[in-house]
C-alpha cells in the first residue's frame, strides 16, 4: 500500500520511486514516445496501483479512497505525469465512480465500484451527439420504457475511448414536455448488448479516440438508471470539485515544459543549440512564467478547498489555462524540433511490430500537437469557461 | 495562500479609505505639479500611518510586518494610484538601509525613514547597465576618514527630494570589493538631473563628482551583489503588486463602462465578444496576483522573474484592452483611466522590462545562452 507523508517533498520522492519500479516500462515508452496505449498495457497499470491502493484514493474510504489531501493528490497526479505515465482516463475514475458513489442506489454500488476500483473496467461517456455539443440539453437519443427495460434508439458522437469501453454512462431523452434539460436521464450501457455499434473516428493526430456510438433497439434494464427519470441533467452536471481542479493539468504541462526543454537542448540550427536562440529563450520563458502562475493560483484553490471553502464558477479559469497553455508547449515542441518533426510512421504511431521510429523524440510530435487542441474542446470548451467565468462570476 | 488576517484586512481598508479622501484626481495633479513629485507633508502623513516603516524591524521604529503585508498595502495603494515614490523609497530604499546600516548611522536614520522624516532612495542602475545588480563603475576613494565617490548612476525613480541616496561603488585597489555608501543629496559634488515621467512620477540621473559618502559595508564582489540582487527582488516584488493593484482598478473602470454604456440598444456588456475579452483580463490578473502573493511568501529568484514576466505583460494588456474596450473616450487625460493608463504602461518597464525578466526566467531554467 502506498502511504503517503505530511512532508510533500519526501512524498513527490516516494511517488518517484514507486514509478520507476512499477510502471511497465513498453507503456512508459509508449507514452514517452507518443504511441497510443493499448486498453491491456494501461490496464495493467490500472491493476498495479490498485494494488497499491493509488488508483482511486480520492474516493469515498467505503469504497476505496484513501484519504489523501487535495495536495497529496495533485502532487501524486503531477510526478506521474512526470515519470510519463498516461493520463489515467478521467471518465472512469474521476467521473463515474465518484457520480455513483454519490447518486448510485445501494446494488449499483456494489455491482460497479469494487469493478472500476479493481482497474479492470473501463467506461466511457455517451453525452455528445451529432446534433448536441457542449449544448446538450438538445440531445435526441431516446429511451422509451417498455415493462422492466428502456429502449434506446440514436447516436452519439465524440465518445472517447469507445473501443476500450465496457461500460457507458449515457444521457437519453426520456420526456418531450418542459424545458429541455427536464426530459433527460442517466443510464448505464452494456458495451457489449445487441444493438450497439461503435465506429472508430481517426484524429488529424493518428490515434484513434473518437467514437460514433450506434445505439439500435438497445435493451437497457430500468435499474440500470441512475437517479430518478427525467432528473439526469442534474447528475451530468456534478463534475466533482477536486476533478475540476485537477483540470488546471499541472503535471502535464510540466511534462511537456520538460519535452521543450530537451528539444531545445538536444536540436541545433547550424552551429547554435535551439536553447540558446533567442526566439526560443523568450518563448520559453514565456511559457514557463505562465506555468509558475497557473500553479500559484491553482495552491489557491487547493488551499481554499482544504480550508472547507466551496469553489464556485470561479475554478473554471484552471481549465481554461491549463488547456490552453498545453497547447503552447507542444508549439514551441514542435518549433525547436523544426523539420525533424516533419516525418510521421502511422506503423509506429499504432505500435505495430517491428516500426521503429527514426528519431523518438521528434517522431510523434506533429501527433501530440494536434491531440493537445482536443483539451480546449473536450469537458467544456474554452468559450463555454469564457460564459461562464461572465456569467457567474463577473455578472454580465 | 491563506485567508487574510484582521490585521492584513484593516491595513487594506485603511489605506483604500485614505486614497479616497487624500489621493483624489486633484490631489494627484497636485503631488504631480510639486517639483520633486513627493510633497514632503503629504510623505509624513504616510509615516504617520505606519506605511513607511511597515517592514523595518520594530526595534528601528518600524512595524516589523513582512513582505506579504508590505505588498497587501501596495496593492491597495496602487489601486488608488499613489503618485509618491513608494517601492523606491520604502521597499527599495529603506529595505536596503535596513539589511546594511549599522551602529550610530542605524539609530540615526531608520527611525525618520518609518516616520517620513527622511527618505532615502538607491540609486541602482548603471548607464546603459543590465537589470541586475552589475558591478559598478562609480568609484569610491579615501580621504582620511571620509570617503568620495565619482561616476554617474541611471535613472532612479523617487530620487529627487529624497534626503540621501544609496550607492555602490567600486573599492580603491580592492578590484574584487563593492562598497555601499550613504551620500545625502544636499552635499557637494551631487548633481540630480530630476525629471517628470509620462505616468507623472519623477526619476532622476545622478552624477557623483567628488562626492561625500559614508560607507555603510564592503564585502567581495560577488556576495555584495547577490546581497543587492536580494533587496531588489523583494522590491519587484512590492513594485509587482502595486502594479497589479493598479491594473486591477482599470479592469474594474473598464467593466463598469462597458455594463453602463449602451449602443444599439443595449448595454455594451451583452456583447460576448466583449464578455470574453473582460474574462481573459479578469483570469490573468487573478494568475498574476496569485503569483504575487506566492512570491511575496517566498521571494527566490524564479519566482520573483516569472512575476516580472507575467506583470508586465498583464500590465500591458490590462492597458491596451482598457483604452480599446472603452473607445475614444479611454484616449483621453480628463477621463478617469487615462492616468491609469499611463502608470501601467510605464510601471510594466520599471525595475525590469518584461523581455529583462524573461531571459532571466530563461537563465534559470535553460542555463546561459552561449
């Protein structure tokens, strides 16, 4: 079991060392080098920190959590990131275990949380549709009841990892009367029922984490709603406080700034190391100050948290910045590495056997440059954080 | 960050209160239209607040309440748009006499620096130098028990009507040793060329020729200079939340006129485009103060160049935004924001451009360019 200190740096050591002994090493350089994970090597990763009781330690203890504080946690979060772990997929572990842990009844608790704890489950979310966005009150999948089952007839778009998933988590119109978002519950989706089809959307980066989601006839048992009918919207809106706070994506920019730096160190035009330039310098540094700034204010909200405070609207500016700043970081990446970045093997981007990349540095950084645009869409895009940031808390 | 103390939040009340009544726009043209900028009854009332003295020790007359307290009382000064020299004189200026003072010199001066008796400024800056502490060209020489020191010093604001000045110079064959001096304004050979600046505040070039001094300490080189480059930092970083408090305000004018000007029917603020561009303002300066108030509680150095960065390029936008959301009426000196405007625009360069506070950020992390 890993235990965490009061003392943060001796902790972040800890946190280190556990990384280096047990973090399987292809996913390692799967991450390092920008290959997509596989759905066994991140669930082997998955079983080994359940294992040491870190896979959901921000849980309720009854099932699971460990009690670490809100800085335990972003500092375990951030040295993983560092030690080129995944991101582990929020979905599963910040989203629906904690909506279930808290919304759940009694038999859906116990069918599903001991599972996702275990590592060994993985879901995803049905919420986007073709024709509903970050405007989801407009959603068109419907359930209609019939005895004991719902019938789900429609689509869904957008639904990340799909093809990993065992499970979904799905928004359904359920009503047609009242305001939109009256109508609509929360169920839990089989992947593997008849009638559900996915369809793998390939990115502009080479990975495949899209999904268009079928949904034909599925028979979806009524006990498999969470929450009472008509009354989803409200569980689809309870993003967690600590999980918006992590949305600030320290350790991922940290792990990116570290990329920069070595491409800046490694790379030279003519005779001259890219980090001594001074187009990269400025920018750099540019990123950096942005970076120590995002963190200054996200101990902010973190300390505001410890002390009981509730976080507001406010807390959205985290994602706002942080989403944005990952961005600039893979810009600057991919400037320093220059034309190096140019070539791109889709047989090594998909891990096949026997593709080696020519350069592992450079080799997928045009690919991780367009999968970092994704953070300023997904959870929210940045211009529905603008809305509400002027909404909610300077009251235009 | 924790929450403020009672004390923390009176400070801050106290010192809004007295910009409401003592710092009004025609109390500022005032302080402007005096010739050294600093009307010296106006800088005892300061004294009398305790804001002068409010990092000095207890035992020197001050208060003794840090850095953090130091740069709550800035912030709210800067919101008020507080023309007298404040960083120079208190956070610069006495912050330095107080590391390096000792003995008669001691007693005999920090207590009229808390209580605005005297102000004493340091005049850092070579011509044409580095934003960092470099060693100096100014040279001192003996002669019997009184030092004289020869060479020019760069633009140093608060220097004009400040009773004496603070000096490094080079120590006579002693290539490897800086001295700091005390030199009073009044003595011989000290010529200030004072001059008004375009946020009204006033700076002055120095120039030495001769000049009485009394040595305050010589140490080598390079642990002067890491001394000097201490002061300075914790300065930046009062100079950083004074900045913000001020920046704080023209945001907060600009919001107000936008939710109260109407075009086409409505109120400007229902526009999102002008929305999004009052949220990108709001979150920046809330990143910023952040940042300040980190660095405030631990002033090192990578801190201290990212708050550089970050307020300068804060300061600049708040300003640009400001004049370009408001209209012709944000370019013009009867209006309420152009005086903001101005102090911003200039305060964005003071004590470090942003491009001088990048590269050192970029030091830091990415070593020398060679």
């Amino acid at each position: 079991m890993f235990e965490p200190t009061d003392d943060l740096d001796a902790f972040r050591q800890a946190v280190r060392a556990f990384a280096a002994a047990e973090l399987p090493p292809e996913l390692r350089a799967a991450v390092r080098e920008g290959r997509q994970p596989t759905r066994a090597q991140q669930t082997q990763w998955h079983e080994r920190l359940a294992a040491h009781g870190a896979l959901v330690p921000h849980w309720p203890a009854e099932w699971g959590g460990r009690g670490w504080s809100v800085p335990q946690q972003m500092a375990f979060d951030e040295e993983l990131a560092l030690a080129d772990a995944p991101e582990l997929n929020s979905v599963t572990f910040d989203m629906i275990g904690p909506v279930l842990a808290r919304f759940g009844d009694p038999a859906q608790k116990q069918r599903f949380l001991p599972a996702i704890a275990s590592g060994r489950q993985w879901w995803c979310q049905g919420y986007s549709e073709p024709n509903a966005g970050s405007d989801l009150a407009s959603l068109a999948t419907r359930a209609e009841r019939d005895g004991e089952h719902y019938v789900v007839n429609g689509a869904k778009i957008w639904t990340s990892y799909a093809q990993y998933a065992d499970w979904m988590f799905c928004l359904v119109r359920t009503a047609r009367e009242g305001k939109p978002q009256a109508g609509i519950s929360f169920v839990l989706i089989d992947m593997a029922s008849p009638g559900i089809t996915v369809r793998p959307i390939v990115g502009i980066h080479g990975w495949v984490v899209f999904n268009e989601v079928f949904l034909d006839n599925v028979r979806v048992p009524v006990a498999q709603r969470v929450g009472e009918e008509n009354q989803g919207w409200t569980i689809a809106k309870s993003l967690l406080e600590f999980e918006r706070l992590k949305l600030a994506r320290i350790g991922e920019n940290k792990r990116r700034r570290a990329r920069a730096r070595e491409a800046g160190e490694t790379r030279r035009r003519g005779d001259r190391r890219v980090a001594d330039l001074p187009w990269f310098r400025a920018r750099f540094a540019d990123l950096e100050a942005r970076l120590i700034a995002l963190e200054a204010n996200a101990a902010r909200f973190i300390a505001r948290q410890a002390a009981g405070e509730q976080l507001g609207a406010e807390v959205s500016m985290l994602k706002m910045r942080g989403s944005r700043l990952i961005q600039l970081w893979e810009e600057l990446i991919v400037d320093a590495l220059g034309t190096d970045a140019m070539p791109l093997s889709p047989a090594w981007l998909a891990g096949e056997a026997g593709a080696a990349p020519r350069d592992a540095l450079a080799g997928t950084a045009s690919s991780r440059r367009f999968l970092a645009r994704g953070y300023t869409i997904a959870g929210g895009s940045s211009e529905i954080q603008h809305n509400i940031l002027a909404k909610q808390v300077l009251g235009l | 960050m924790t929450a403020l103390t009672d004390e923390q939040r009176m400070l801050m009340e106290s010192a809004q209160r007295w910009c409401e009544r003592a710092n009004t726009a025609p109390q500022r043209r005032a302080v402007a239209e005096h010739p050294t900028g600093c009307p010296p009854e106006r800088w005892r009332e300061l004294g009398d607040m305790g804001w002068l003295g409010i990092a000095l020790p207890e035992a020197d007359g001050g208060l003794g309440a840090g850095l953090l307290a130091q740069c709550l009382l800035a912030e709210t000064l800067g919101r008020g748009l507080l023309m007298e020299p404040y960083v120079a004189s208190v956070a610069l200026g006495s912050a330095l006499m107080a590391e390096v003072a000792d003995g008669e010199l001691r007693a005999d001066w920090l207590p009229a620096l808390a209580d605005g008796t005297r102000r004493v400024v340091w005049a850092a800056w070579e011509p044409g130098g580095d934003a960092e502490p470099s060693p100096p060209r100014t040279q001192a020489t003996r002669q019997g028990d009184m030092w004289r020191l020869t060479g020019v010093k760069s633009w140093t604001p608060g220097a004009g009507g400040a009773d004496a000045l603070l000096v490094a110079a080079q120590m006579p064959q002693e290539p490897a040793a800086i001295g700091l001096f005390l030199v009073e304004t009044a003595a011989s050979g000290v010529t200030l060329d004072s001059q008004r600046l375009y946020d009204d505040s006033y700076a002055a070039r120095v120039e030495f020729s001769n000049a009485p001094a009394r040595l305050l300490r010589a140490a080598p080189s390079s642990e002067m200079l890491a001394l000097l480059a201490r002061v300075l930092d914790r300065g930046r970083v009062v100079h950083g939340a004074q900045t913000l408090g001020t920046a704080q305000t023209a945001f907060e004018i600009t919001r107000d006129y936008l939710r109260t000007r109407r075009q086409f029917g409505h109120a400007l603020s229902d526009n999102q485009v002008l929305q999004h561009r009052l949220v990108d303002l709001y979150v920046e300066l809330q990143e910023a103060h952040a940042l300040c108030l980190a660095a405030a509680q631990d002033p090192q150095p990578r801190l201290v160049a990212a708050l550089g960065t970050r307020c300068a390029e804060v300061a600049r936008h708040v300003w640009e935004e400001a004049v370009q959301l408001h209209g012709a009426i944000g370019m013009t000196e009867e209006y309420v924001l152009g005086a903001y405007v101005r102090r911003l625009a200039l305060a964005a360069d003071l004590y470090g451009t942003g491009p001088d506070c990048s590269e050192r950020l970029a030091e830091l992390s990415l070593g020398a360019a060679s």
